[in-house]
C-alpha cells in the first residue's frame, strides 16, 4: 500500500514530490505498519481472536480499497499524460520521465496484484471469520499460509522480469 501510494504521489503531484515524500514522512509510515503489525502479534499471543480477526478484516478491505482507489487515479494520470505527449510537443526530459514513471506504475500494478492474488486465501478467511460466515476457516492454515509466503518468492521474480538493470546483474551471478 505505501508502495502504490508513493507512486500516486510520484504522477500526480510531480513537482511537490520531493516536499511530500521526505525521509521522516517514509520513517512515520513504516514505524506506523510495524505498530500495527505488533498489535495484531500481541492480540494473537493473548489468544484475542475475535479483535485480531476484526482488526485484519478491516486492513484488508481498507487497503484493497484505497489500492484501487489509488490505481484508478493512476490510470487516468498515465492516460492524461500520454494525451499531453500526443497533443503537444513537449521536452524530451519531460516525455522520458512520463515513460519512466508508466513503467514503475506497470510493475507496481505487478507487484500489488501478486500481493493481491497471494493473500487472497487469507483475506477469505478472516473476512469470513470477522463477520461470522464461519466458524473455522474453510481453507487449511497450511495452504493459505503458504500462498501468504509465495508473494516474496514472486517479488523478486517481477522485478527482475521489468527492470533491465536487474536481469542483467542476476544473469551476471548466474554466470
């Protein structure tokens, strides 16, 4: 969520980027993830549940849908953008960094989708079980923890799909 929320940040507001995106700002909004990260281990060690549950539920569709809230913009800044190169002439500088910042926005799109898509099983039983649909997770532990894990094996294999700089150092070690 930080990720795509500093992308929007990255199109939207170019100009004022490096105001709004300082290093004390990321340092408050990583430190606020790891509270809540550490409440919810706390309220699992104290066998509360029914609060972990609730509070899971609740991240979950809160970021699935500020996510998507947030790529919605992105969608009609790219578009915006590559109507303004089309229409007008602009500095090369200017349609080179529109270009590089359509393509992190496609890897960020990659990257959150198979965040997405691995924490799905997860999401489906705490959901479930916050709101009372079930009274045990229908999916074994096992599974969708191991699709929750998943994701940071298919990180790695994104990035290095979308970014050159990247094959080519992995290719480097390879050989």
């Amino acid at each position: 969520m930080l990720v795509t929320f500093e992308r929007l940040i990255a199109i939207k507001y170019a100009m004022r980027y490096s105001n709004v995106v300082t290093h004390n700002k990321l340092k408050i909004a990583v430190l606020a993830i790891w509270i809540i990260g550490f409440v919810c281990g706390t309220l699992c060690v104290l066998k509360m549940y029914l609060a972990l549950n609730c509070i899971k539920s609740l991240i979950s569709i809160s970021c699935i849908v500020l996510v998507a809230f947030a790529y919605v913009i992105l969608y009609h800044e790219t578009r915006r953008h590559r109507r303004k190169i089309k229409t007008q002439q602009l500095p090369q500088e200017e349609v080179e960094r529109s270009t590089k910042e359509s393509k992190a926005l496609k890897t960020t799109v990659f990257v959150v989708s198979a965040v997405i898509v691995s924490l799905l099983p997860a999401g489906f039983c705490f959901i479930g079980l916050a709101t009372g649909l079930f009274d045990t997770c229908p999916i074994d532990e096992s599974i969708w923890q191991t699709c929750s894990i998943l994701n940071s094996f298919v990180n790695p294999l994104i990035y290095c799909r979308r970014q050159n700089e990247m094959r080519k150092f992995v290719f480097k070690i390879v050989k």
